[in-house]
C-alpha cells in the first residue's frame, strides 16, 4: 500500500508541475497556482509515505 500511495504522489505532482507549466506558458494565475498547490500536495505525500517506511524498518 505504501508504494501506491507513493506513486500515486509522483502521479499528483507530475500532473501539478504540467498544470503549472501549462498556466505559466498561456498567462492564467489561476491554473498556475491550482498546478502548484497539486504539486506540493503530491510532494508531501511522498515525503509522508518515505517517512512511514523509514520508521517502518
């Protein structure tokens, strides 16, 4: 389950930084912040999961 949740944060934050990018290239604020706010909420996600697997061992 780990390594699903942990892919699935690689997932989220790979789609945040293409939103990201997206919003940068056409000007939007809006979509480069939603991008943004995916990608950090994908990168704590895996921050979490490694944390669980290091206390874990």
């Amino acid at each position: 389950m780990a390594g699903e949740q942990k892919a699935k944060g690689k997932v989220e934050e790979t789609a945040g930084k293409a939103k990201e990018t997206v919003g940068r290239t056409v000007g939007n604020e809006r979509m480069k912040a939603e991008g943004q706010a995916k990608k950090s909420k994908g990168a704590a996600r895996q921050a979490k999961e490694k944390t669980k697997e290091v206390f874990k061992h």
